[in-house]
C-alpha cells in the first residue's frame, strides 16, 4: 500500500475542496516545536510542507528545551484564543521538566486536530465524532482507498499505546467500514506473540522494535500494516542511518495480499490524516458543520 500516493491524493482533494470555497479564510495549522530533535524538525517539515501542498496555512513555533511549563501553557492559550486558528499540534516528545498530560489537557479540544485530548478520546471511545488520533485515521483511510476488506476478520495489533495501539483497536472493532473486526491486542506481557499474529487476517505492528514480526508470524495472504519508524546506524547512509519499521519487510512482504513499506506508508497517511483534521476543525470554526 502506497502511502504517499493515498497521502497526495488526499491533499489535492482536500485544495480542491477549498478552492471551492474561496471565500472563505483557509484552514489554518499551529504547530509547537520544542528543542533540536533532528526527528521532530523532520516531521514537523513535512507537515508544514503538506499545510502549503493543500492550501492551508500554517505557523511554527519553536522554543529552546530550557522553555518552562509556563511559558509553554501560556503559548497554548494564546492559540487556543485566535479566532484564525483552527488546529493546534504540539510535537512530542516533550522535555523532562513538562508535564505531557498537562500540555495536551490545555490544547482547545476543538483544535486538537492530533486527537489526544481526553475529550476527544472519550468521544472516539462512544463513537461520536471527534478528532481521531492521526496515526490510526491515517491507517483507516488507507484501507478505505485500497477496499480492503475488514468485516469479520481478526485483527491483531501489536502495542498498545495511546496514540497508536488503542484507538486503533477501537477503530477496527466498531461498527463502520473499515471496521466490525474482531480484534486482539497484543503487548510486552501476551503470551505466544507469533501463534496469535498467525491467526491475524490483519496485523497492525506498532511495537517500536525493528523487524519485530517475522515471516513465520504472519499467516499466507494477510493484510500487514507497519507502524514502526526505527533509526538504525547504516554508515553507507549520507545520514548515518537508514529507518526501518518493526516488519521485517523483504521477508513477510511476499506472504502478504497487502502490506505498507518503511518509509513511505503509515508516515504520510499520519500527516495526510492530520490536514483531514484541520480541515474539519475549519469546518466547525466556520459553522459548515457541528462539532
């Protein structure tokens, strides 16, 4: 599955859309940077690349790692207070002197456009709606484009984290489409990993460990979907290292009907994912729609 084509697609729909609309003000995305993490600048890049690639605005803000809880806070709060804003991200991670919980907790939940106020988890949780999580709604609307088919299949994912392996299991298990799996989440406590992943007409791999799943985890014909972004030294890299997901691709890739690569799948789903975000956000702002 070609992330990056979905992902580009999604985009020029999406300035289709707001050529349309013209008379309006565009959607507008405010991201906080904090600290020289090399990863972080990366990402935070290409969203700003992708606002422009779709016709939104965009802001970035930076702030040295020293910046303190408050001034952070106080950042939030004067976003939260523009009218001309309509999302607000807040690039993890965050330095050892902030409290994480505390600085999602403050992002508007109308603005929340990476999903992870409890506001929004709730509602994602009653399946009303809300802003997804940008990972697993990247994933969803990637399986939307390829008609993969998910009514009663087993699903299983790997990690259960809040940004990834929870609401995803949630989105896979509810009743829409893409959805009504059943779904198995597995973590660093399942027992017999492998046999469970073999049963998976779809695995989810969002574990953080490079080349987790193996070829003999993975049943003929399954859908692999490979969340994992890992940083390893490879000294014939202009860079110093290469990524690598948490799939052993060349390995499971033949086995499977249908498997996303590293780089160049989830990773642009996340930000084409985010901008759906956004706009909706801008759809609210602007009363096209309810929140």
């Amino acid at each position: 599955m070609d992330g990056k084509l979905v992902s580009q697609t999604i985009k020029e729909k999406l300035r289709e859309k707001l050529n349309e609309n013209s008379q309006w003000r565009r959607p507008h995305l405010a991201a906080i940077l904090i600290g020289s993490n090399s990863a972080s600048e990366t990402y935070v890049a290409s969203k700003i690349r992708s606002c422009e690639e779709a016709g939104f605005e965009s802001s970035l803000f930076k702030f040295e790692s020293g910046i303190s809880q408050k001034e952070l806070l106080d950042k939030i709060k004067e976003l939260n207070q523009n009218d001309k804003v309509d999302g607000i991200l807040v690039q993890l991670p965050l330095p050892s002197q902030i409290d994480e919980l505390a600085i999602l907790e403050a992002v508007d939940p109308s603005k929340d456009v990476d999903g992870f106020h409890p506001v929004n988890a709730g509602k994602l949780l009653q399946g009303v709606p809300c802003y997804i999580p940008a990972t697993p709604y990247g994933i969803m609307l990637l399986l939307e484009h390829y008609g993969i088919p998910t009514e009663g299949k087993h699903a299983v994912i790997i990690g259960r984290s809040n940004i990834v392996g929870k609401p995803m299991s949630i989105l896979l298990g509810r009743n829409s489409s893409p959805g009504n799996c059943t779904v198995t989440v597995l973590h660093s406590r399942s027992k017999d990993i492998a046999g469970m992943c073999r049963q998976a007409d779809i695995v989810v791999a969002a574990i953080g460990k490079p080349g987790f799943v193996k070829a003999n985890m993975v049943k003929e014909g399954a859908v692999v979907i490979d969340v994992g972004i890992n940083r390893i030294e490879d000294p014939a890299k202009k860079s110093g290292f290469r990524l690598t997901g948490d799939v052993d691709y060349e390995a499971v890739a033949p086995k499977c009907s249908y498997i996303t690569p590293v780089p160049g799948g989830v990773g642009p789903m996340t930000i084409a994912a985010l901008m759906m975000n956004t706009y909706r956000a801008w759809q609210v702002h602007n009363n096209m729609i309810k929140n």
